[in-house]
C-alpha cells in the first residue's frame, strides 16, 4: 500500500514532485468537505469548494501539457 501511496506522487520524469502533494491535499480537502456536510451537516462555503477543484484541475491540465525531459 505505501508503494502505490509513493508512486501516486511521482511525475513522468520519476521522481517526486511538490505539485503531486498539492493535487493529492487538495483532492482530501475535497473529500473530508465532502464527508463533513454529508455526515456532520458543516457547511461548506461555495467559493472554498470551487477554489480547490480548479486547483485541482490546473494541476491536471499543467501536468498533461508537461512535456517528458531527454535524458
């Protein structure tokens, strides 16, 4: 389980990247709001929520433009 834990944070050129943590925060903050005003009835505010997904998916599209660096 932490292999794969490990591996979730590598970039395409293998080695670990800052933006990976970020990305992998950012999608547990989504997850635990998520749980927090399904279970516990907290609320959310809108501009917090829709502020981590575009993060999220400024993460994703940055790294699938990213070009894989010659050796």
């Amino acid at each position: 389980m932490s292999e794969f834990l490990k591996d979730l944070l590598k970039d395409k050129t293998n080695g670990y990247s800052l933006r990976e943590v970020v990305i992998a925060i950012c999608m547990l903050l989504v997850v635990a709001s998520f749980v927090a005003q399904l279970v516990f009835n907290i609320a959310t505010p809108e501009y917090m929520f829709y502020s981590i997904v575009s993060l999220i998916a400024a993460g994703c599209f940055g790294y699938s433009i990213e070009r894989k660096p010659n050796p």
